[in-house]
C-alpha cells in the first residue's frame, strides 16, 4: 500500500491480504500488539477511547477466527466432511489436553485411523510428543493413556466430535464479523496515508471470489483520482 501510494505511476492497487494468524508480534512474550495490526489511527484511536470502558482482545485467536472459513462454506459441507473434521478437531483438542507443561505436540504426517470411535492409539499415530527445553522426543506414558480415558469418559458416544465441529460452527458465526474489522482497519490506514501525502483516492473492498471456494474473498480496490 505505501508503495503505491509512493510510486506516481502506479494508478491503481489490487491486493487481497491473508494469513492474518501469521502477522508477528511487537513483543515476543505476546503480551503486546502486532507489528502491523491495528494499522489505522481511527481504529487505535476508537480503541484508545473505549479503554476500561470495553475488554477488547485483539489477539492471536481473534487474527486466527479472522482468516477461518467462511459460514458459508460450513453450511456448504457434507455430513460426512463435517464428522471427519469434527473427529479431526477433537482429537487436536484430545491430544493438547494429555500433554503436561514441558510437552510439546508435533503433528505426524500420518493423521491416524478414520475410525468411528477414538482410541489412543489414535493420539499415538497422530502426533509425536516432545520436551518442551530441547525438542527431544518423548514417549506416550500410561498416565497419558489414564488421562484419556478420564475425558473420553466425559464425551462417549461420540460427543466430542460433535461437540467440536458445533465450536466450528460457531467460529464461522463470528469470523466475518473478526475479518471485518481487519480489512476496514486496512481500508482506513490506505486513506489517512494518502490524505498524509496530499493524495485523493478512493478506495473500496470488491467481493472477487465465491466464498463457497475461498474463505479469502474479498479484493482492496484503490485508485488515484490525482
């Protein structure tokens, strides 16, 4: 965007942005804001106005709920795509909740048995264990194994499943509302930045895409009316 605005023979600027997950933190411990996010001064400063007043969490979660698919590529889903996802999300939830402090999770190119009941062996073929210090990797011990029947007891028949595609759900309820927010935030920053150099653009988000096929759909539109 700041190239754009900076290079006088560039008239116009598509770019669809992405991987909002992915954008690094200003403060390694994550306790801080993101490098580029909020970018605009009407969005730090509605944050800045609203401070005490509302809990807002522009985090990790929220930037990962912003770039989830779509509602309507969730309703768009198969039974059988949703029970296997579901199975998939409750068996990354099962796994994170077996490990201690000290361990690590590192996904196995094998994603386990497509089975309709879970085991831990399942868990075992899934995901490699590892020491947090050093990156060795551990063995899956009994008292994992005790531990996952104590919460398989709490989901049986097939709950968890259920219950994880239902969190799916619900992400794709609020993603357009966490997108949103990110994208005008964009919008907002390209305008002061061209008002800043003395530039008229106009700027506007054109849906490019069937969100049915990209979760990312929407396209940055600015021109240079000067």
């Amino acid at each position: 965007m700041l190239l754009f605005l900076k290079m006088p023979h560039v008239r116009s600027l598509h770019i669809m942005p992405c991987c909002y997950h992915k954008l690094a933190l200003s403060d390694a411990r994550g306790k801080a804001s993101f490098v580029h996010f909020p970018l605009s001064a009407a969005l730090k400063g509605a944050l800045e106005a609203g401070a005490g007043a509302v809990n807002v969490h522009f985090n990790r979660p929220f930037l990962r709920l912003a770039c989830q698919q779509t509602s309507a590529r969730w309703r768009h889903t198969s039974a059988l795509e949703h029970a296997i996802h579901g199975r998939q999300m409750f068996l990354r939830a099962l796994a994170e909740g077996l490990r201690a402090e000290n361990e690590l999770l590192v996904r196995r190119k094998s994603k386990g048995r497509l089975t309709e009941a879970l085991n831990f062996e399942d868990v075992q073929e899934s995901y490699q264990l590892r020491l947090e210090e050093t990156a060795a990797p551990l063995s899956w011990q009994s008292k994992h194994e005790q531990h996952f029947q104590e919460i398989m007891a709490r989901f049986a028949n097939g709950q968890g499943p259920r219950l994880a595609e239902a969190l799916t759900c619900l992400q794709t309820a609020m993603q357009k509302l966490c997108e949103n927010v990110v994208l005008f935030d964009r919008l907002c920053y390209l305008e002061e930045a061209a008002v800043a150099q003395g530039l008229s653009v106009r700027a506007r988000y054109e849906q490019l895409l069937d969100e049915k096929l990209s979760p990312r759909c929407f396209v940055l539109v600015a021109e240079k009316l000067t």
